[in-house]
C-alpha cells in the first residue's frame, strides 16, 4: 500500500509540473525524444534490412556448402589470378561425390545462364534466368512449388526437355490457362511445363529473381550453354547427425583432393564455402551499424538527460516550502527521494514514448522491398534507455531534496 501510495503521489506531482510548465517540459524532453528516436530508428533499420536480407539469401538453403572454383569471400593479399587459373567444376566430379559422400543429405550441381528469350506462339518474354540443376535439387535448397513437381532421375540423365517457370513467366507465356503440360520454346527447343513457382517478388538486395527463373535437367542445360568458360557448382546438404558441418566439409575436401590427384603438399585448386559464411559477413556489418545508431543516438540522449536534470533542479527549488511542510508531518527522506526520482523517470519516459511514436509512423512509409517493422524488443530497449536516463538526471536533484532541512524548507517561501 505504502508503494502505491509513493507511486501515486509522485504522478500526481509529475503531471501537474508538465502541466504547469508545458513548454518549458516540452522543450527539455525534446533531447531525449531525439535521442531514442535516432537510436531506435536506426535498430529498426538494421534490424528490417537484416530480416530481408536473410530471407533473401534463404536461396543458400539452411546447412549447405557449395564446391566451386571460387570463393565467397575472397582471402586477403591472395592474387585473383589464383582462383582464376582453377579448373571449373565438372558433371564428372559431380557424379564421384555423389557416388563417394556419406554425410550429405543431398547433393546437386547447379549451373546458370541469363537473358534468355522464351516464347509460345505470339506470347513472348525476354531476359529470363535459366538455371540448370540435377536431381535432389530440391532436397538441397526449398523451391517455392506453386503447382507441379521436380523432374525426375530419368528426366535429368536423359537430357529432357522440361521446365519448371517461374510466375512471370506463366503468366507471360500462358495467360489465363494453367501451364502444366503446355509447352513453349528457347533456343529453339519445345520443352513441357513440369512445374510453376509461386509469386516471390525481389528481395532488398536482388538477389535471384525466381519469378523470371526457369529450372531445368541440368545434363538438359549442358547441351544447351555448356562451353569451355562454364563454371557449375556442387551444392551439399549436411545431415541431422553432422549439425556444425564438419564431416560434411572435410569429406568433400578429401574427395575432391582425390578426385583431382593432389598430393599431401599441394593446396586445393577448388573451393568449399560455407552458405553461413555470407551471413556472418553480413551480420558484421549490421553490428557496425548498430554501434553507429548508439553513437548517434547518445549525444542526443546527453542533451536530453541535462534538460531533464534542469527541469528537476527548478522543481526542487519551486517546491521547497511544500517539501518542508511534507516532511513536517512526518514524510521520510525516501519519500521525497522516490517522488522527484519517479518524476524525473516519467517526464523522460514521456519523452523517449514519443520517439517511438515517430519511430512507428516512419513504418507506414513504403521503402520499396524494405519491409519496416517496428519490434517489441527496440520498445523495450527504448523504454529501457529512457528509465535510464531518467534516473541518471533525476537522482542528484532528488537526493539534494530529501536532504532539505524541513525548518529552512518552510521559511523558504
């Protein structure tokens, strides 16, 4: 009861000084509304660019690595040439892993040619991104099947002419029909639709777009694009039983070594790179960010928390001869310490409450693919901040008002 009490007393006393001093409070709160503004504006931010970029990238698929003749991330002071005088992966050595592997859930080679014309009958549509993969694709990675199926062990081996479209294409190429088992050309050859997409759009960073991609056999795709300056990629999936990927690596390292007669000396001519590896990256860059918005946010804050202080001062000052006759009727030093202390914290509460305010009406604003959200931990962070500061500013003032000696108090008005 004595809690309530205290907490009640000091919001009576809270409000009625924001009320009598509207512009003066105001003006002082403004540093820390900035302040947590700036700070959870750019959390925001970074963490919405981070959500859309991971979901972007889910492309790479969860617990994959990819054997390529390049690197994801290039190794500091080694020369590009190096990477560049590497033999592309092959359908040969493609074919010894998945024969050889253990640790892998699924295994693929995937290869990619762009800008490719499709048409059926008077119906065409240009600039589409044909990807060649072979079975177990879709084991590797999610394909966003909107109605249809993969292609088949035979299909991929025998080099059919069948295809899996994307939305923009279907809807391009057969308006108002259903695809599945239609027909249409490229490069002059009639492949059937096995499969269309579901609508995906582009992600904030690019990235594919599945909507004007085209999967087909990739034996299919050799005969099609394959030329001496082809350059496929494995892709594995580790299993259930090798969580970090590990096994998974060092047994594809191993295999390839063998598959490529190097001896013990000799460094790998091919590279083995971790899906995760883009991420970490990416999140290191979003750490900085983060650092940056507190940089950013905190002088702000600085000035904010002094305006709170000073307002705090002048309260003290204002309410000295009621201080004193409280503490005549007996009202403890904490009393008077928790009164000005819950004042201070609401009064930068109010002010950190009214940049997240700002902060929610920014996420009504369309920023193209960036989808803006506002979450429940930047709230708490926010709100957090505030208190902080709020008890920063106000405790000097407050514990300067407790020690008040009650006789001096009174005679002070």
């Amino acid at each position: 009861m004595l809690f309530l009490r205290l907490t009640f007393e000091s919001f009576r006393f809270a409000w009625q000084a924001l009320r009598s001093n509207l512009m003066r409070t105001t003006l002082s709160l403004l540093g820390v509304t900035i302040g947590i503004f700036a700070i959870i504006a750019v959390f925001t931010i970074v963490d919405s660019l981070e959500k859309n970029v991971k979901e972007s990238m889910s492309f790479l698929g969860e617990k994959t690595m990819y054997v390529s003749k390049w690197p994801f991330i290039f190794t500091p002071n080694t020369p590009w040439w190096k990477y560049f005088n590497r033999p592309a992966i092959n359908y040969a050595e493609y074919r010894h892993l998945s024969r050889q592997v253990v640790n892998a859930e699924a295994l693929s080679i995937i290869d990619s040619r762009g800008n490719q014309t499709f048409r059926n009958g008077s119906n065409s549509i240009q600039g589409v991104s044909v990807l060649g993969a072979a079975e177990n694709y879709d084991r590797v990675v999610e394909i966003p099947f909107g109605d249809g199926r993969y292609f088949t062990f035979q299909e991929q081996e025998s080099g059919r002419e069948v295809g899996i479209i994307g939305y923009n294409i279907a809807e391009t190429l057969f308006p108002g029909m259903n695809p599945l088992g239609k027909s249409f050309r490229v490069k002059g050859l009639k492949f059937v639709v096995a499969g269309v997409l579901t609508k995906q759009g582009t992600g904030v960073l690019g990235g594919p777009d599945f909507d004007n991609t085209c999967f087909i056999p990739y034996k299919t795709f050799e005969k099609m694009f394959h030329t001496r300056r082809s350059e496929p990629t494995i892709v594995a999936k580790a299993g259930e039983s090798d969580p970090t990927m590990d096994q998974l690596e060092a047994e594809l390292t191993g295999l390839m070594r063998s598959r490529r007669g190097l001896r013990p000396v000799e460094e790998e001519n091919f590279s083995i790179n971790r899906a995760e590896m883009i991420m970490t990256a990416v999140e290191g860059v979003f750490s900085v960010l983060t650092i940056a918005g507190w940089v950013i946010g905190s002088f702000s804050i600085l000035v904010g928390g002094f305006g709170i202080a000073n307002i705090m001062f002048v309260s003290v000052k204002e309410r000295t001869n009621i201080i004193g006759i409280q503490k005549s009727l007996g009202a403890k030093n904490y009393f008077i310490l928790f009164q000005f202390l819950f004042e201070a914290v609401f009064l930068s509460i109010l002010g950190g409450a009214a940049g997240l305010l700002i902060v929610y009406l920014i996420t009504f604003i369309p920023f193209g693919s960036l989808e803006v959200e506002l979450s429940a931990k930047n709230i708490i962070i926010g709100l957090g901040v505030s208190s902080v500061i709020g008890i920063l500013s106000g405790i000097i003032p407050a514990a300067a008002a407790a020690r008040l000696d009650p006789v001096i108090a009174i005679r002070s008005k």
